[in-house]
C-alpha cells in the first residue's frame, strides 16, 4: 500500500483478509495484478490482444491457474467496487517495460530486499499512482500499464 510515495504496508494475505483491510483503508484506488474479466469468446480478451501488438506479454485468463486467479480478482473486484472503491487491472511486467525501469530499481527505491512477487506488488502499487497522476495508457480496453513511474 502507498501513501503518495511511500510505501507503508506490504504483506500476503488471504483474499477475505484482504478486502477488508482495503475496506478499512478506504483508498482512492486499488490496482489488482491479476485479470478481471473472462473472454466474450475464445481463449484471449482483447486485453491480450493488443498487448501482444504492443510486445506485452499477458498470460490468458483461461491458461491453467490463470482462472483461479481471474476468478480471484473478479470476485475481489465485484466486492470493492460494489462499496464504492475504484478498482483496475494492472500487469507489472508491462508497466515496467514501457516505462522502462529495471526491477533492481524498485528494490533500491523500497531499500530492501525483495522476491519478485513483492516488487510486482509494489509496481502494481506504483502504476495505480500513475493512473491517479494520469501518465498511463489503457490496452484493450480494461489494462492499466503506466508509461512512466511516480516515485522511482
């Protein structure tokens, strides 16, 4: 979680656990990791589609555990925003790529050690920023990829 830019909580959690501690947060906005929606049709959404035309490289939300997660997300989803919380679907591995920071860079601008899960969080994190401060881009539609990152 940020609070402009900086970071003040960082933890895994189980999703029940989670929506209610965003819940009692109340923040502006929430970035999800994770797809949140299901193709109309087929295996991709247009989401992937056009990430792909951009280099990007999403996985489907119907390849293998990618359900269980688009599912997750979903159903976190259907749960913030039906309280009011402003919620977008965001891949750190984009972001990361067209607005060309290094995840090394990330870990130095945390000053910690951390997994690559953890520095998606904190990308993740750091891209619903950029979405606040309007330096984004939307594909397909629904992803959220910053072109530049705030903070780092």
């Amino acid at each position: 979680m940020l609070d402009d830019c900086s970071l003040i909580e960082m933890a895994e959690m189980g999703t029940d656990l989670l929506i209610d501690y965003v819940m009692s947060c109340s923040p502006s906005l929430v970035a999800i990791d994770a797809p949140l929606s299901m193709p109309k049709e087929g295996l991709l959404r247009e989401v992937e589609k056009e990430a792909f035309r951009l280099g990007l490289r999403l996985l489907p939300p119907l390849l293998g555990g990618m359900r269980a997660l688009t599912l997750i997300g979903m159903a976190v989803r259907r749960s913030l925003e039906g309280s009011g919380i402003k919620v977008v679907e965001v891949h750190p591995s984009s972001t990361l790529r067209l607005a060309n920071v290094p995840p090394d860079r990330i870990a130095r601008w945390a000053d910690m050690d951390l997994s690559g899960d953890q520095i998606d969080s904190i990308v993740a994190a750091l891209t619903g920023l950029a979405y606040l401060l309007n330096d984004y881009i939307v594909v397909g539609g629904e992803l959220i990829v910053a072109t530049r990152l705030p903070c780092v």
